[in-house]
C-alpha cells in the first residue's frame, strides 16, 4: 500500500503498488476495536474498485453474565494512531478525547497537532465533550446566514445557539474562519456555565475592560487554561489543534467528569 486516506465515516480509501496481474491480494483489517477482518482485492488494474467491510465490535458477543468492571473496557483498549503525537506535549490529552470520540485526524495516521482550528471544529469538540444529546436540539432552527442544512457542523451550531455558546443575535457564525484563544476559552466557560463575576486576570496581556477577561479568568482559576511563560496569554493568537484539546481535556477534567 503506498497511500492510504481517512474519508470520513467509517469510509478509507488506499492505493496498491504492484504489477498487473491476475493475482488475487488479500488485505487483513487489525483494530484493538474490532475482530480482525480480511477480503480479497482481485486482481491489480488501473481501475478504482470499492469494497464495503463491516467489522465486528470486540464486546459485540460479550456475555450478559460477565461483571460489571468488563462492560465497557472501550478506554483501555483504545489504541490511537497518531504517528505525529509520539513524545509530544499534547499526547495524554488528545489520546484521552482520541479515545472518548471527541476529536479525530485530519487523516488515520495523522492528527497534525499544529494545525488551526475552525470555529466549527471547536464547538463540536466541546459538544461532544461535554457530552450533549443533539437530538434535544434537532427541531430548533438557527438563523446564521453562513450555516446551511447541507452544512455537516449545522446541529452542532444550533445546540451551540440554544445553550448561549455562541452569540444567536448576530448574521455570521463563521464556521470556517480560525478561532483564536480567546474565543475558545469563551465558548468552553459559557457551555459549562461557570461563573463569570472576575475580570482580573494574571495575564499581563489581558485587560480587565477586555470582554473576554471574565471567561479567561474563570477558565484559569479552575485550570482549564494557562498562560506562557513570559506571563501572558495571547488571546487573539489563533489556536492550534493540540492547544484545543489540551483546553477541552481540561474542561472535561474540571467542569464535566
């Protein structure tokens, strides 16, 4: 196999390097999630073909019988695949959302720790880790002129809307634009609820008259976020994957386990 891509969906697509011939090739599927599967590819050609595997969950066959300590082992067995996380600060906290289902890569191998952040990726990764039953929102509706029915983010913006996560009273939402620190922290302390009176930060980039100073403090005071080492915050820099879900391990630590 010389490439290999994550579409989405339970759906991959891979490439097979070897010359034409009538050979049959077997491809062996290996998860510590599901029961080993293997098909046969037939024969190589220049075509695309598609085949449709379905994988047994390892618990499927589970017994009624067993203790309550086996029934979900699913953390234990996790097994994350990011290549790019090994020895990397951000690798307990984005194997802890990887495992829960919070956060996935931008490809199997690949998390791409420092990539951006859109505000549509955050909030889902806050809803999924606060763990919040979009099916309570599937008859509101929201009025942001850049989200459409079409939109694969759009139940995540109209449970964001009805909590107060995001501000409902504006035309844009953005989705594809990069959240910055800022706005991240804002979006987290508001899904919580926490309390919000304080606005004197510790960040020596932070004003008190700044309209994100009261989240930041929050977030801080419960070690959700934390600043640099020169004392600061930097709340308009944009925030970076592995940024993202060390705050939103935090919050699920602090405010929601």
């Amino acid at each position: 196999i010389y490439a290999f891509k994550n579409l989405g969906d339970g759906t991959y697509e891979f490439a097979l390097q070897a010359e034409a011939s009538d050979d049959t090739y077997v491809m062996s599927i290996e998860d510590s999630r599901y029961k080993e599967e293997s098909f046969s590819v037939g024969s190589v050609t220049s075509s695309k073909l598609t085949y449709n595997v379905e994988l047994d969950d390892k618990t499927s066959s589970s017994s009624d019988d067993d203790d309550d300590d086996d029934d979900d082992d699913s953390d234990e067995d996790c097994d994350m695949p990011f290549v790019d996380l090994n020895d990397h600060w951000a690798e307990t906290e984005v194997e802890d959302l990887y495992c829960r289902g919070v956060v996935k890569g931008r490809s199997y191998y690949y998390y791409e720790p420092e990539d951006e952040v859109t505000r549509a990726e955050f909030l889902k990764m806050i809803i999924l880790n606060a763990d919040i039953d979009l099916e309570d929102y599937e008859d509101e509706s929201e009025s942001f002129d850049d989200v459409s029915t079409n939109d694969w983010f759009q139940e995540y913006v109209i449970a964001g809307a009805e909590l107060g996560v995001i501000d409902d009273d504006e035309d844009d939402f953005r989705p594809n634009d990069e959240i910055n620190r800022a706005e991240a922290v804002t979006m987290l302390v508001r899904l919580a609820d926490e309390p919000t009176g304080s606005t004197n930060t510790v960040f020596s980039d932070v004003s008190s008259s700044k309209w994100y100073a009261k989240y930041i403090d929050a977030a801080y005071d419960d070690d959700v976020v934390d600043g640099y080492s020169d004392d600061t915050f930097r709340p308009s820099n944009d925030l970076t994957r592995a940024e993202a879900a060390v705050m939103v391990d935090n919050a699920f630590e602090a405010w929601y386990e």
